[in-house]
C-alpha cells in the first residue's frame, strides 16, 4: 500500500477538488429536493376556470436532487481512491474527465454554430478545455501512474 509521503500533490488537490464538488453537489442536491417539497404543494391559477397543478412539475426537481446527492457521495468515493492510489479512482476519473473534454468542445462547437463565431465559443470554453487536457495528461505520468499500481 502506498503511503502518503509518496502520493503525488497534483493527487492530492484532484481530491481535495472532488471532496469540493461533493460537497457543492450534496448541498445542491438538497435545495433540488426541498425545491421539489416547495412545489409539490403549489398551484397557480391561470383564469378563472383553471389552474395549473405545479406539484406535477415538482418530480423533475426531485430526481434531480437525488442524482447530485447520489454523483456527490460518489465524488466523495473517488476522491478516497485517489488519496489512497486506488486504481479504479484513476480510471474514473479519466473517464469523467474525457466526457467532460467532449462536453466542453462540444458545447463550444454547438454555442458557436448558433452565434456564428466559433473562435468565440471556443475562447469562452478555453480554460475548461486546458484544464481538463491538463488533468488527463497528469494522471498519465509515470510517477502518477506508479503511485496507484499495487
């Protein structure tokens, strides 16, 4: 078993990042869920001869409360696995990593074809996408990489 002495910093603050974003995505999990409590007992009147029962809206809130809840322990999972160099924390976190990539670009390609400046979707989307080569780049270091082999 490795020993903190040896785990990389660059490790380190990845999972001091994923205990962070459990814990903002618990939290907004949370408000998603009391949101959907707030609703669910809420109607509007449109005229009249109608209303609009809201509490049938409140399931889309409320589902998503509990995926963030659910993606926030298991932030909480990987950043263990990396502060312990499990392998399989690496691994998860390439792959969140890579989709997060392809969302980036892929949302610069998509903001760009709609205003007409890809150049400008893509600066809007630069540092993410820096950011994310950065993280994928790090993990496949050879000191990295030998910090979470057995």
């Amino acid at each position: 078993m490795n020993s903190n002495t040896n785990r990389p910093i660059g490790v380190t603050i990845l999972a001091i990042l994923a205990i962070l974003g459990g814990i903002a995505l618990l939290i907004g999990g949370f408000f998603f869920i009391i949101f959907a409590g707030l609703l669910s007992g809420s109607s509007i009147e449109v005229n009249s001869n109608s209303s609009i029962d809201i509490a049938s809206l409140s399931v889309l809130p409320l589902i998503l409360g509990i995926i963030m809840i659910i993606i926030g322990i298991v932030y909480f999972a990987v950043s263990y696995g990396l502060l312990k160099g499990r392998g399989w924390a690496r691994i998860i976190t390439i792959i969140v990593t890579i989709i997060s990539l392809i969302v980036q670009i892929v949302s610069a390609i998509i903001i760009g074809l709609a205003s007409g400046s890809i150049e400008v979707a893509l600066v809007s989307h630069v540092i993410g996408i820096i950011i994310n080569g950065i993280i994928i780049f790090y993990l496949y270091r050879p000191h990295v990489r030998d910090y979470f082999k057995r």
